[in-house]
C-alpha cells in the first residue's frame, strides 16, 4: 500500500469583503442637512454600507480601525461643512488650504490605491482666490496633494454645493456624481 502524498495546504487567503464607509459630521449642535441625510440611508442586510457619525479625526480612523479586521474598505464618503480647499467635520477642520493645515495623517496608512475617499461637503473642489490675489486655490492641484497624503487614494470632491436633493439611501446620488472632480 502506497502511503497517502500529504494534503495541499491552501494558499490563497480568503478576501475579505468590500465595504463602504459613510462618515456623516456630529457637531455639537443637531444639523439639519446632516440629520435628513441620515434618516435617508439605509445600510443593507450584507452591511457592505455603513453609516458612521463623527465629530473629528479621531472618530473617522476609530471608524475605519473597527472594520479594517473585517472589511476592505472600497470607498469612504465624508459629509461636513465645507468651502473651497477647506472641510469641517464635527467641530475639527480636516483640511484647510489656505492654513495648509491637514488633520488627516494618520488615515494614510490605512487606506490603499485602490480605496476612494469622497469628501462631500459643498464647492471644495471649486475655485477660489482672495480678492487681492495674494492666495489662490487650484482644486485639481490640491486634490492631488489630498491623494498623495492619503497613500494614493483616488479623492473626489464637489466642485459646487451639495444638497438633501444629492443623497438617497446609498448616500450620494448617481445623478450627483457628475459635481464631484477626481485626484486621477
């Protein structure tokens, strides 16, 4: 009796699922834009959507440490107030152009190239400069510096305001998509 050849061990490692992140401002003060929106999502059964409520930085990566055991995140949405090159969520400003200040750092490392970041707040990605030209804001340019800081994630953001009408149960709206600008 031949003896058994050992048993193949199985090398490819089971993916994990895809999922979406939908980061919606928790400022102090109830929003009612926010508010609406949130009583507009629906998460479905497979939760390969998720709606998360943050007042900052610390909230959003909180966020994306609890899914990363679980999930690969395909695509996170951010929902604050916004201006042009600027983003507010919660009561902290996640970028501001004109400060050059950037909140975000520490997103970075848990993303991929292949995850895409939508900051949805309104005009970000929308032309701006002060009246006496001393400061300017080249959205594509800045998008791509956004990228570049996220590890090369594809960002998009508005390049005119967004409103209740934009977001449905899955958050932002097909229809909708043709406002946002990409990083690539």
């Amino acid at each position: 009796m031949r003896p058994r050849p050992p048993r193949r061990q199985q090398t490819t490692a089971r993916r994990k699922p895809l999922r979406a992140l939908f980061v919606i401002s928790y400022p102090p003060t109830p929003d009612p834009l926010f508010e609406a929106v949130v009583r507009r999502f629906v998460t479905p059964a497979d939760h390969s959507r998720v709606l998360v409520r943050a007042a900052g930085a610390t909230d959003l990566i909180d966020a994306v440490d609890s899914d990363a055991p679980y999930y690969e995140l395909s695509r996170i949405d951010v929902l604050g107030h916004a201006s042009p090159g600027f983003l507010r969520l919660g009561t902290q400003t996640l970028f501001d152009a004109r400060a050059g200040s950037f909140a975000l750092d520490a997103l970075a490392p848990r993303l991929t190239a292949s995850t895409e970041v939508r900051f949805l707040g309104c005009a970000i990605a929308a032309d701006a400069s002060t009246a006496d030209g001393s400061w300017a804001y080249r959205p594509a340019s800045a998008l791509r510096w956004l990228s570049r800081q996220l590890s090369g994630a594809r960002v998009l953001a508005p390049t005119r305001d967004v409103f209740l009408s934009d977001f449905g149960p899955d958050g932002l709206l097909a229809t909708s998509e043709h406002k946002l600008l990409a990083s690539r």
